[in-house]
C-alpha cells in the first residue's frame, strides 16, 4: 500500500502549527490570521511566519487550518492524516 508523500514546508517557524506542500497559495489563511502567515514567490505558496501565542491567536489559527482550501496547515497537537503517517 501507498501512502502520499507530504513534506512540511522547510520555511515554517518552528512550532505546533505548519504548512505542507500542497499549500495552492491561495492567500485565505493570510486574510483570516495575517500575522501567522507570509508568503513566498509572489504569493505562490504560503508558510507559517510565527506561531500562536495566546488562546485568541489558537482560534484565529483554528480558523485558517478550517477554511484552508487544500487542507495544507496542520498541527503536530491533534490526530490528524499528516500525524498518523507521521510525515515531515
Ligand atoms: S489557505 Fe491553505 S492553501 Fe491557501 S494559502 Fe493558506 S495554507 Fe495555502
């Protein structure tokens, strides 16, 4: 059995929190938790620029990893598809 390879991306500021490979850079995480997030290449993929601090910056991060288009943020806190094969 085959598994999808995913790779954290290497830009992502250490943490919980992290953006992987198939990010489309479609720029909806940056417009709900603009603080967590840059981009790169003109905004062709982005990546965590820091991670949460406090509760309120959870649930804006929260809210980014729902709204995510390509299900590309995840957290190494919860069992998650990106956990449980335990990619980098
Ligand atoms: S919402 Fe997801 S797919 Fe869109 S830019 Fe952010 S991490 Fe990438």
């Amino acid at each position: 059995m085959r598994y999808p390879v995913i790779t954290k991306l290497a830009e992502n500021s250490p943490g919980k929190y992290y953006v992987i490979d198939q990010c489309n850079g479609c720029g909806i995480c940056r417009s709900i938790a603009g603080d967590f997030f840059d981009y790169v290449e003109g905004g062709k993929y982005y990546y965590i620029r820091r991670q949460p601090m406090d509760a309120r910056e959870e649930d804006l991060m929260q809210e980014a990893i729902e709204l995510c288009t390509m299900d590309a943020i995840g957290t190494d806190g919860d069992q998650t598809f990106f956990d449980i094969w335990n990619y980098s």
